[in-house]
C-alpha cells in the first residue's frame, strides 16, 4: 500500500491555532502544533480548580473532532511527573487518553516514522 503524505496547510495552522486560543481563553493550557502531516499535543493542563469538571474531555474532544475531519493523525508524548503542572500519575494519563482511541507507540502498533510515545489514527 502507497500511501502520499500531505502537509499542513496555513489554514489547519490556524485552525489549531483556533483551537489552542479558544481553550486558553477558557484558562486550559492547550498547545497543539503541527509535525509533518501530523498533529501534535505538546500540553494540556486543566487548572487545579476546574478538574473533575469534564473540562480536559471537552478540549480533547475539539481537538479529535478536528482532527478526524481533516483526517489527521494526533501524537503526543505522555507528560513526566511534576506536582506544579498536575502530572502526578502516567497511569492515570495513559487511560485518560486510551479513552479517545490512542494508542502505545510500542509492540505491534509502533510506527517507527515517530518518537512520540502515544498516537491516535482518524476515524
């Protein structure tokens, strides 16, 4: 199977860009960039008052939407520990994003074109 890479356009730039600055205005840190043909999560940091609220689940459902209408993979290396960000359990991240359909990049599902250690096809 051939398959063609297609590379982000300035409109899906600013369409994520879109994105990342309506949930900062919402007092998320969202940061999302795109790699390639892919897009990627650098952060999402809910504050620490507004959690348990669904707040990271709507975000992350923004960000599936779009990707899975521009038809775009989504990468994201899982957050290291730090108490100030709210990083306080890898396990818990892990399921967090197992939930919207990302993978480990590791066993039979690593793609060795990446170094990220999560992934998400479109659907």
């Amino acid at each position: 199977m051939i398959t063609f890479k297609t590379y982000l356009t300035e409109d899906t730039k600013s369409d994520l860009q879109a994105i990342s600055d309506k949930w900062r205005s919402k007092g998320v840190d969202l940061f999302l960039y795109p790699s390639g043909d892919d897009i990627r999560i650098n952060t999402i940091v809910v504050p620490m008052a507004d959690r348990k609220m669904g707040i990271g689940t709507q975000a992350m459902n923004d960000v599936i939407e779009y990707a899975d209408s521009s038809k775009r993979r989504v990468v994201l290396s899982l957050g290291q520990k730090d108490k100030y960000r709210g990083t306080t359990s890898s396990g818990r991240l892990r399921k967090f994003y197992k939930r919207f359909g990302f993978v480990d990049n590791k066993g039979r599902n690593k793609d060795f074109t990446i170094s990220d250690s999560m992934y998400r096809i479109p659907q």
